[in-house]
C-alpha cells in the first residue's frame, strides 16, 4: 500500500486557507508568499491555490514553500484535461520535493463550459475520462512506472528518474456527483469541494466517499470543505458582495445542484457571513457533518473584519 494511504485523519476538523482569491486577482508571487507564511504563522495548517491561468498553481507552490517551514499546501484544483497524466505526476513530484512533502495535488474535471470554450477540448466521457486519467497518474507517482492503455489516456513508462527521497503527494478529487464520488473514495484520498455546505456533506457527500471507500477495503476518505467566511457587524452589506461575485456559479449544474441540496439560493447563502457567534456555529456545522478539514475563503472588506475573521479561525483550530 502506498505510503500516502497509510494515515487517515479522524480527529476534530482542521482549519487551512484558500489563498485563490489572489489568484483571481493575478496578485504577485510575493503577495502569496506573505499570505501562506501569515497562515503558517498564525498556526493554521494548510494554504490552498486554484488554477486559473496565472500563475501556475504547482509552481507557485513551489516557488513560495521556502517562505514556510510546515504549513501544507494545495491546489483546488487542477483541471485534467489540458496536462497528460504523466507529465502531471512529474510536476506534482517536483512540487512535492522543492516542499519536503508538503503538497497534496487536487484535481477535478473543471466545467464543460470552460473546457470546451478555454481548452478547446471536448468534455466527452467525463467519467471514463478521469478514471483512465487516475490509471496513469497514480502508479507514475506511486511507483514512478506505468503501463496502462485506454481510450482516452494511455502512458508506457518502465521508470522515469525520481530523487529516492521524494515523498509521494497526497491526491484528491474534486467530486460532487456519485461517480466522481466513487472514484475519490476508492481511489484517491477524498474530495475538494467547493460551496457544498453541511447538509451536502453530510447527506450526500461523507456517506458515498465512506461506501467506496470501504468496498475498496480503504481508510476514511478526507473531505476538504471551501467556501467564503466573515465575521462581520454588516452581514447585509458582504452577502450582497458574495452574490455579486460570486454568480456565475448559479449557472453551472453541479454547484446548482449541491446549492439546491442545502436550501441555497446562490453561493453567498452557504458562505459563513455573520457575527463570530453566527460564524462559529457554521464552522461547528461542517464539522460535525463530516468535514475534516475546512479550508477558509476569508471575504472580508476591512480590517476589522480581517483581524475578527482570522481570529476566528485561529480558535476553531486551536487544539481542544
């Protein structure tokens, strides 16, 4: 079994930071540097990154890791279909040796509209698509040899030269279907989500990762939650910013559908926006459905908001 399979956590759920508003933003290296070694600093213990366009999530990671000493890092998510698995694998093995293990490696399928009309690639067989995906990236990073042939992705590699002392990445997969789900839970370390909330997860989510899971005779599945918080006096004034910028979610199908489940009109009904005592209680919510980690979006609009938002966090992941 490898190696990254070996520990499962099951204590109380983790606080960590998507740090991908600045990749929204096009912020430069040097401001996510600061802002992963301010999570660090403060004792959180993960900072996450999308892959937009720029810059390039893996790399980024790479480049700002020395800035740190442990925090964890992430990428939520990289879309498969514009890198071969096996080129993926080698660039997540040199994320994860440039950060002494420190990196854990999302990926999902993106959204049709985004690979057709981005990639210009067509989003066929999505799910047979990322199974055979799984086929070739999972032993070139486990065993750093492949040999697999498929209908979409194939890779034939008796060795490619690896450092002997690379840690193997942690996978997972952003999943919110059952097919999705059944693959994270049997193949990969858990899910990525992003605006699922608490009824999703406990509902939907945490029993379909923890049924594939134990067909596959695997530990617990993660499960890595996202979406917006604020601690806040003016929870009319920053709801209406989620909303706002935040919409273009109402319009594709699979976040339509977990927004659906939990009651939600749009993305800022399953954001945490309130007062520390409103906010907490979400946090406790996503914990107790299931959540092991929490990797908070912090939209704030002051400072003051900031400061009681990070603070916040801070005693959610303090031990006891």
């Amino acid at each position: 079994m490898p190696a990254r399979f070996a520990a499962r956590h099951t204590a109380a759920m983790r606080i960590g930071i998507n740090g991908s508003s600045h990749i929204a933003l096009a912020s430069p290296l040097e401001s996510i540097a600061e802002h992963s070694a301010k999570a660090e600093q403060d004792g959180l213990g993960s900072y996450w990154l999308a892959q937009l366009t720029w810059p390039d999530s893996l790399t980024a990671i790479a480049a700002i890791a020395s800035r740190t000493s442990h925090i964890r890092f992430g990428t939520a998510v990289v879309p498969t279909w514009p890198r071969h698995p096996l080129m993926l694998a080698a660039q997540a093995l040199t994320t994860s040796h440039a950060t002494g293990g420190r990196v854990t490696l999302g990926i999902g399928l993106a959204h049709e509209s985004m690979v057709e009309q981005t990639f210009g690639v067509p989003f066929d067989r999505p799910a047979r698509h990322m199974a055979e995906y799984l086929d070739v990236l999972l032993p070139a990073m486990d065993d750093h040899v492949v040999d697999s042939t498929g209908d979409i992705w194939s890779a034939h590699s008796d060795g490619f030269g690896v450092a002997t002392d690379t840690p193997t990445p942690r996978v997972v997969l952003a999943a919110m279907g059952p097919r999705m789900l059944d693959l994270a839970g049997s193949r990969t370390d858990g899910t990525i989500l992003w605006l699922s909330g608490p009824r999703t997860i406990e509902t939907r989510i945490r029993p379909a990762l923890d049924a594939a899971a134990e067909r596959a005779g695997r530990g617990r599945p993660e499960v890595i939650a996202s979406v917006p918080i604020c601690v806040t006096s003016d929870r009319p004034k920053v709801h209406a910013m989620v909303a706002e910028t935040l919409s273009n979610y109402n319009d594709l199908p699979s976040y339509r559908r977990v927004m659906d489940t939990e009651g939600a009109e749009g993305p800022a009904d399953v954001s945490l926006i309130g007062s520390e005592a409103e906010v907490r209680a979400g946090l406790q919510a996503f914990a107790d459905a299931g959540t092991t980690e929490f990797s908070a979006l912090e939209f704030t609009t002051n400072d003051d908001e900031a400061a009681a938002t990070r603070a916040l966090l801070m005693e959610f992941n303090s031990p006891g």
